[in-house]
C-alpha cells in the first residue's frame, strides 16, 4: 500500500510538470509571436507640413484583441494622436504576416534629425494584456525653400468674412467674423491674422479667437475663426480695411496671396435719449458724485454752517478790511484810472457828473487837456449830450497815462 502512494504521487509530480513545461511554452510562442515597428521607408519627411508614419503590430496569425497605443511626443514634432488602427496583410521576408497599423500625422517645426521613440502597444484588457514594444526610428525632415520662410504651406487657403451690418447708429458696433481655412493642416497650428488693431475712426477689438480641425476620409483641414468688432461713436462714412495673406504652394513652390476685401460702413447719428432715461442718468451721475466726493462735501457743509453761525463777526471783519483796503489803495491816479474804465460804460447823461470827479484828480500839468476833454460834450437845445465817446475815451486814457508815467520821467535840477 505504501508503494502505491508512492507511486501516485510520483505520477502526479510528473504530470503536474509536464503540465506546467507545456504551459510556459504555450505563452512564450504566444508572446514571440508578435512584434512593433515603425513603417517609414520609402517617406520623404519635410518640415512645416503633413507627414504620416505608421506603427505596425505584425503578427503570424490574425490579431483580434482589442489594440491600443500609448502617447507619443517628440520636440519639435507636432504629432496627431493616433486613432483606431487598420488591419491588414504584409508580405514580410517572404511570409505573409497579420498586421495592425496605427497612422501618426507629424508636422515637424523644423528641420534635421529625429528619433520616433520605442512605443508600447498594449493587446488586449485587463490582468490578460500583453505589452509588445516597438523598435525606435530614426527620422530625417528635410528643410523648406527660403522663400517660403514665415509663410504658411498648404496646397490651399481659404478666406472669407461675414458682417453683421453695414449701416448702424453712433455708439454701435460691428461684427466682423474672418475665416482662414487651410489644407493638410489642423487649426492649432494657423497662425493668427496679420491684423492692426489701430484705427483712428473707431474703437476695435478682437471678440473672438478659435480653431478648428476637421478629419475626412484621411484629409484635415484646420480652421481658425477671428471675430472683430468695430465700435464707433460719431457719425460717418468709414471703411473697414481689407485683409490679405500670402501662403506658400509647396507644389507649384510659388508665393500665393488670398485676400478679403474692403467693407464700407455709414454710420448715422444716434436719436436723442428719451427724457426719462436722460433724468435717469443725471441721477446717477449725481449720486456718483456724492459718493466720490463725499468726505469733501461733508467739509464744505460744516465751514458753511460754521460760517452762517459767526456771520456777523466774519462781515464785519470783512468790512473792515475792505476800508483799510480802500484808503491805503485809493490814490489819486487809481481813482481816475477807475473813472476812466467807468466811463465806457456810463451813460451820456451821466457823464457830466463823472468827468467833474475825474478832474480834480488830474495834476496841475494835465489840468489844461483834461478841461478841453470835459468841454468836449456838446448840450443841445432839447437838453441831450452829445459827444464822441471813442475820442473822449482815448484822451481820457492819454492823460491819465501821461499822469502815470511823470513819475518816472526825469526832473529839472533847477526848477524856476
């Protein structure tokens, strides 16, 4: 009996062995099966435009496990992810061989060489996926002309505008949407409009700024929408400038240019406010001024109370000043300066009263000329005044700067 026990165990060890040999050869097959690599021979890889490479998962039988990839990124290459792959056949060293090809567009910044990065493909899901990883590659992008520098390269570009209006009052504005649509190209990579925001007829701003990238049947085509508003506050005939951009033809290795054209806008006066909305805004405008100025305001209220409160005091210091003012100022050559001035004002039947106050104040010197000028004025029979009053202002104003000036004048040494 104990022989026999001996004997099954024995019989399972080996078969358990058996089981386990045959097991890891089944999963090593399973795994060598498989293989990565990159597909770019035979590509010609230009820099500033649309290249696709491939990455293929090749495979003895065919591959129907879910198959994803992981992200790639190479500076300075731009690189699309990649989507769902394509299966197909091959024919590989002779042997026709399953494949799943995954497409990569590259839009390389620049020229030189490059190496695409071992990248892992994952096959299947879950604790039963198997992670195959690829061989690097070595890439070169060739540079563009000179000519083509600064430009963007694509077989075609697009432009076209749509205007919300074309007449509209003072104080509104214009939208004004542009868009730039461009081949073999996605819209993140559209460089923004050659646009000038100075303008001295209105106010203009960029609304909007967006891209878009449309995939169909394997072409892109990149889309970059511009908004422009154009606000202007006074009426007018204004026009809003056309928009012109050159591109490069990489077929035709030609300069294009695609343009827009110019708009022309009329704006016409704005309509009165109703009265309304008028008494709406000075209220408001008013309550913003008491707000801003309220430490100010409340100052100026306390001195005016404070003023009205000692307002006798202040009246009467303020008169008594004016006095002490008066008679240290009122000198004679003032006084009649003052009468002078008075008397382009005064009336004809008060100018008598005032040429005898402003005779006495003439000196002795002047005194000859000022009477002929008080004797100027005519009375006539029915009692009026006449006189010329431009002649009898121009002696007056004579005599008293005469009167003025002798004080600076040279005296005598030895008056008679």
């Amino acid at each position: 009996m104990a022989s026999f026990t001996r004997l099954l165990n024995a019989s399972l060890f080996v078969g358990l062995s058996l089981v386990l040999v045959l097991s890891l050869q089944v999963s090593a097959a399973e795994t060598k099966q498989y293989s990565a690599q990159w597909l770019v021979e035979d590509v010609a890889l230009s820099e500033r435009v649309k290249n696709t490479v491939w990455l293929a998962l090749i495979s003895d039988e065919a591959i129907a496990a879910n198959v994803s990839t992981e992200e790639i990124k190479v500076k300075p290459l731009f690189i699309e992810a990649a989507q769902a792959p394509i299966y197909t056949t091959r024919l590989i060293e002779g042997k026709r061989k399953h494949v799943a090809q995954f497409k990569y567009d590259i839009y390389p910044a620049k020229p030189g060489e490059f190496i695409l990065p071992k990248t892992q493909i994952t096959l299947g899901r879950g604790k039963t996926a198997q992670v195959i990883t690829s061989s690097s590659q070595q890439i070169e992008i060739t540079p563009q002309p000179d000519a083509s520098r600064g430009l963007i390269i694509t077989p075609k570009l697009t432009l076209s505008q749509k205007l919300s209006a074309t007449e509209l009052v003072a104080g509104g504005a214009v939208s004004r949407e542009i868009s730039m649509e461009v081949d073999n190209l996605p819209g993140y990579l559209i460089a923004e409009l050659p646009l000038s925001l100075n303008s001295d007829d209105g106010d203009v701003r960029v609304a909007a700024n967006g891209t878009q990238t449309n995939t169909f049947r394997g072409a892109t085509t990149g889309k970059r929408l511009t908004e422009l508003q154009y606000r202007f506050s006074r009426a007018g005939e204004f026009t809003l400038p056309e928009m012109k951009v050159s591109w490069w033809h990489p077929t035709q290795q030609v300069v294009k240019y695609s343009v827009i054209p110019a708009i022309d806008i009329v704006v016409s006066p704005a309509p009165p406010l109703p009265f309304k909305q008028r008494v709406a805004i000075w209220q408001a405008q008013f309550s913003d001024f008491l707000v801003q100025h309220q430490f100010a305001l409340t100052l100026l209220f306390i001195t005016l109370l404070i003023v009205w409160w000692q307002r006798q005091l202040i009246f009467k210091k303020l008169g008594y000043c004016y006095l002490t003012a008066l008679t240290k100022l009122s000198s004679p050559l003032l006084v009649a300066f003052l009468l002078t001035v008075r008397a382009a004002f005064t009336s004809k039947k008060a100018m008598p009263n005032l040429l005898n106050r402003w005779l006495p104040l003439i000196d002795k010197p002047l005194q000859s000329a000022a009477k002929k000028v008080s004797n100027s004025i005519e009375y006539q029979a029915d009692g009026t005044i006449k006189l010329d009053r431009a002649a009898l202002l121009t002696n007056m104003c004579s005599i008293v700067w005469h009167q003025y000036s002798q004080q600076f004048s040279l005296q005598p040494l030895n008056p008679n």
